[in-house]
C-alpha cells in the first residue's frame, strides 16, 4: 500500500476565486436552479473554512443569486485585503 502527498489546504484566494467563478458561471448561465446550486456547492465548500458557519448562513438567508454572490464578496474581501 502507498501513502499518497498529504492533503494541501487552499489559500483564502483560492476558496474565494473558486466559489466566484462558479458562482459567476451560475448567473451569466440564467440557470432557472442556480440559487439552489449555489446554497448546496456552499454547503459543502465552507465547511472546514474558517468563519464559513456565518457565510453559510448569510447565503441561506439570500433571496437572489447576485445577493448570494454579494455575501461571498463580503466574507472574503476583508480576509484577502493585507492588514
């Protein structure tokens, strides 16, 4: 049995430009289920992020697919902003 690389953790950038993109593609896509895409990709994405408990919250509380991406935009820019 071999033992494969371990597992590396994605920087904030990372997670941020991955949940953008997809959330991006969802909207320009005019999916009639985008809104329910994004609530489920979110759920499985934020967990182990740190904070993500308050990101999933605000994305179910979202009533539109631009307030969603609005929420990721909120969560992550004060994190990727240098101090």
């Amino acid at each position: 049995m071999t033992r494969s690389a371990p597992y590396d953790e994605p920087a904030e950038s990372d997670r941020y430009a991955m949940i953008h993109t997809y959330f991006r593609m969802l909207i320009e896509e005019e999916l009639p289920d985008a809104q329910g895409k994004m609530k489920q990709f979110a759920s499985w994405f934020t967990h182990g992020v740190p904070g993500g408990a308050a990101l999933r919250k605000a994305i179910y509380e979202s009533k539109s697919p631009p307030e969603i991406l609005l929420r990721v935009e909120e969560f992550f820019v004060p994190v990727l902003q240098p101090a």
